[in-house]
C-alpha cells in the first residue's frame, strides 16, 4: 500500500528539478523587466529633453505671433521685438479687435547656455539660438530661426524654424 502512495507522489529530485527550472525562468525574467526599466528611464529621459525643445518652439512661435512686424531687431544671439498685449478682446458673444494696439517690448536671447526670455529662464542646456531674414521669390521676408540644444552624443538637437512675414522691415545693430 505504501508503495502505491509513493509511486503517485513526486519525489524530491523531481520538486528540487521544478524548483531550479522555476528558479532559471525567473532570472531571466528578472533580468528582462530590468532592463526594460532601464530602456524606460533612458526613454523617458529622452522624451523629456525633446519635448523641453518643442516646447520651446510653440512658445516662441506663439510670442513672435503677437510681434508688430516693423519692430524686429536682430543683433548676436538676441531677437528682440515689440509684442502686442492683446489683438482681440473677448465679449460675450464675440471677438472684436483692439484699436488701441498697445505693445511691450520682448526679448529672446541666449545667454550662457541658456536661453531667456523676457529674462526670465526658458531653457537649459541650449547650443545654439540663431535669428536671420531672407526674402523668398515673392519678395517676402521670412524669420528663421535655429535651435540647438546640447546631447549627450556628438549630435546636437535642433529645429529650424521659417516664419513668413510679409511687408517689414527689419533694423539690424
């Protein structure tokens, strides 16, 4: 009778066998979660720095949107431009334009590594912030301007911008 129990249950090589096969698989598997955190954190770091410099960009583009075109200075690593403080204001059913066309002045520049604006801080780590003109066929003036952040690699990030615009006339220091 005891030996009919025994030839049913397992024995103990056979559970110490299941243990270390056991044991095996979840190294391995240890090991991929591991490094897929690490993937994750070097990800995520990447996203961070690249979505900082898109950022940059849409806040630029918003600002020099409001800019009075005739105001354009561009002198070094500096643009600087006379903003307006609201072209519509909001009533109840609709927008009308503001007659009295009020500015501020607003300043971009890079200094040190790090680019301002209105000297306050608006990204570290930056290369290179360049601002230019040229005229295209029509005889438009396009605003571009280029911006590097610094990476890890030898390969610096950068985006170009071209903004078209149309009848200015840009003073230069």
């Amino acid at each position: 009778m005891r030996e009919a129990l025994y030839k049913e249950a397992f024995s103990i090589i056979e559970m110490l066998f299941v243990i270390l096969i056991i044991g095996l698989i979840s190294t391995a598997l240890l090991r991929n979660i591991q490094s897929l955190q690490s993937q994750n954190k070097a990800l995520h770091k990447f996203l961070l720095k690249q979505s900082s410099l898109f950022e940059t960009q849409l806040f630029i583009n918003k600002h020099l949107y409001l800019a009075k075109i005739d105001s354009i200075i561009i002198s070094g690593n500096t643009l600087q431009y006379d903003a307006y403080n609201a072209l519509f204001l909001p009533a109840k059913n609709a927008n009308f334009m503001d007659i009295s066309m009020k500015t501020t002045p607003q300043t971009i520049k890079l200094i040190n590594s790090e680019l301002y604006f209105n000297d306050k801080l608006l990204l570290k780590g930056v290369e290179t912030f360049l601002a230019s003109t040229n005229k295209n066929a029509q005889d438009e003036i396009i605003l571009s301007y280029r911006l590097c952040i610094k990476d890890t690699s030898k390969n610096n990030k950068c985006i170009d911008e071209h903004l078209l615009l149309d009848n200015i006339e840009i003073f230069y220091k």
